[in-house]
C-alpha cells in the first residue's frame, strides 16, 4: 500500500524532527510551578504569625479550587478532542495501512469486524423486535374488533332478559290475581266459568313469556361465553405481550452492549495504532489527520500538566502553621472569654 512504501524509504527530514519531537521528555519542575502558582504566603515564624498565615491559606485556598476546577475542565476537553483526532489517526492509518504497524492494523481488522458483526446482530434484533411488536399489535386488533359487536350484543340480550323478566312478573302476577278472585267460587261452576277463561288466557300468557325469556337468558349465555372467550384471549395475548417485550428489551439491551464493546473495542484498537505511530514517529507526513492528533495530543499533554501543577498546589502551603495558628486563636479566645467573665463576676 502506499503508506507502506512510503514508509521503506528513507525518513524525509520533516518527519525526523516530528520523530524526535514526540520522544523527547518534557522537564519541568512541578514543585516550583505549583508553588508559583500557589503564590502563598511565607512561612511564618512566630506563633500569632501563624494565625494570619491560616487565613491567608485559607483564602488562597478557595481560589487554587476554583483554578483547579478549571485546570480540570480544561485537560477533560482536551483530553476528548485528542482521542477524537487519534481515533481519526487511526482510521487512516489503517486505511493505508503499514508494515512496522502491521499486527496492530490487524488488530483493529478483528475489532472491526467484530464491531460489524454486533451492529448486524443488534439491527438483526431490532427488527425482529418490530416484528413481534407489529404482530402482537395486529393480534389484540383483531380480536377488540371481534369483540365489539358481541359487548354489543351482550348488552342488548341483557336488555332483553331484564324486559322479559318484567313481563314475566306482570303476567304472573295477572295469573295469581285470577286465581285469588276464583277461590271463593270453588264450588260454583257456572259462576267460574267466566273466570276459567280468564285464568287459561293468563296462564297462556305467562307460558309463553317464561319461553321468550329462557330464549333470551339463552342468547344472554351464548353473547357471554364469545365475551369472555375473547377477552380471555385478549388477556393471554397481552400477557404474551409483556413476556415477549421483556425477553426483547433484554436481548436489545444485551444486543447493544455487546455492540458498544465492540465499538469500545475498535476505537481502542484505532487508539493503539495512533499511539504506537506518534510514538514510533512512523506517521506519514502527507496526512492531515497526523498533524491534527499530533497537536491534540500536544495540547493535552500541556493541559495535564496544568492539572498537575494545580492539584499540587493545592498542598503546598505549611500544614503545622496553620495548626499552631488555630491553636493559638483558640488560646487567644479562652483568654479573653475568662478575661470577660472575670470583669463581669466583678
């Protein structure tokens, strides 16, 4: 490949200098740098020198935080804007591939193609998810739609029995009212003969009422059964439902975390080529994205230091003072509250 031929010939001076500027170690004294930027105030020598000592640390203190805070903020952007351009170095380093690099090119080969295969099988999942989703959906419309006409039914052959057992009552009672008027012509045929016929007609009557409501208590029972029987069905598929969803959200949740391993995965794998070419100085001199994680990284570098010279100074003011000063404020304190007292018992 051409990175890799390029790479056989001899270094052009450009690329030595970026060599040499990448080992190269950094001298600095953290000491001095954090004390300076401490700025504290000498160590004191007396002991109530110590108590304005405590304060002014103190105060200082409260500034150092928030430079810290800052100092942190700072490297933490830098830090994400260098793995983003080393991420980038990598992606093109391996599109162009390189002999001295050749096993960590592989390297991200492998991840690659694991984090393929993830993607695959989570978008593989995702659509049968759907699938279920969509199925189980079309299954609980079908059946809310059987089941709507026979709520309906339902509720008019209840309407029906309820009418019916009304009637019934009324004839029944037209039937007990007759025979109550017939009981004292028991022994007079002719003066119950008028009667009779009244009697068989209401009796007729409650007959053919007690059949129309068995036929409606009938249906009511046949509306009810479809009712419950869909019902049921709907219940057992949404319970279905709800066991699917979970083992799906499961199996997503799975699906995607072992994409976002390999993703993590191939983006080490990027990381570890930029590192070992910025280091080795085996970046070629014609990429954009080398000179762009060179100076990110460069750039990170220096934003740990600040972090490193603000955490130490931090700690670098004189720990025993500030002690001895609090002591002796609170000695200070007691005396004059005894002092007080002693004034005010007098």
């Amino acid at each position: 490949m051409a990175g890799g031929l390029a790479l056989e010939l001899a270094e052009p001076p450009a690329r030595k200098q970026q060599k040499k500027a990448a080992r190269e170690p950094r001298k600095v004294d953290i000491e001095a740098r954090a004390r300076a930027l401490a700025n504290m105030p000498g160590t004191p020598e007396g002991l109530f020198d110590c108590i304005g000592y405590g304060l002014a640390v103190r105060r200082r203190l409260r500034e150092l935080r928030t430079k810290h805070e800052e100092a942190r903020a700072a490297w933490a952007e830098a830090h994400e804007q260098a793995v983003a351009r080393r991420v980038e170095l990598g992606a093109a380093l391996h599109r162009l591939g390189s002999p001295e690099l050749g096993a960590l090119v592989a390297a991200v080969d492998g991840a690659a193609h694991t984090a393929e295969e993830r993607q695959a099988q989570l978008a593989e999942m995702r659509e049968k998810a759907a699938e279920a989703r969509a199925r189980h959906s079309a299954e609980l419309r079908e059946l809310e739609r059987e089941l709507k006409p026979w709520h309906t039914q339902r509720g008019r052959a209840q309407a029906e029995v309820d009418l019916a057992r009304k009637e019934l009552q009324r004839s029944k009672a037209a039937l007990d009212k007759v025979s109550e008027e017939m009981e004292p012509l028991a022994g007079d045929p002719a003066s119950l003969a008028p009667f009779k016929r009244t009697y068989d007609a209401r009796k007729q009557e409650t007959a053919e009422h007690r059949l129309a409501l068995e036929g409606h208590e009938t249906t009511l029972a046949a509306a009810h059964a479809e009712v419950e029987e869909l019902e049921a069905r709907i219940a057992s598929v949404r319970a279905e439902q709800q066991r699917v969803e979970r083992e799906l959200r499961n199996a997503e949740k799975a699906a995607e975390a072992a994409a976002d391993d390999a993703g993590a995965s191939r983006e080490e794998a990027l990381l570890t080529l930029a590192r070992a070419a910025l280091e080795g100085g085996l970046v070629p001199d014609d990429i954009a994205e080398g000179k762009a994680a060179y100076h990110a990284t460069e750039a990170e570098a220096d934003k740990a230091l600040d972090l490193r010279i603000a955490t130490k100074a931090l700690s670098v003011h004189d720990e025993d003072s500030i002690a001895k000063g609090a002591a002796t404020a609170g000695a200070i304190a007691a005396v004059v509250a005894g002092l007080v007292f002693v004034v005010l018992v007098l």
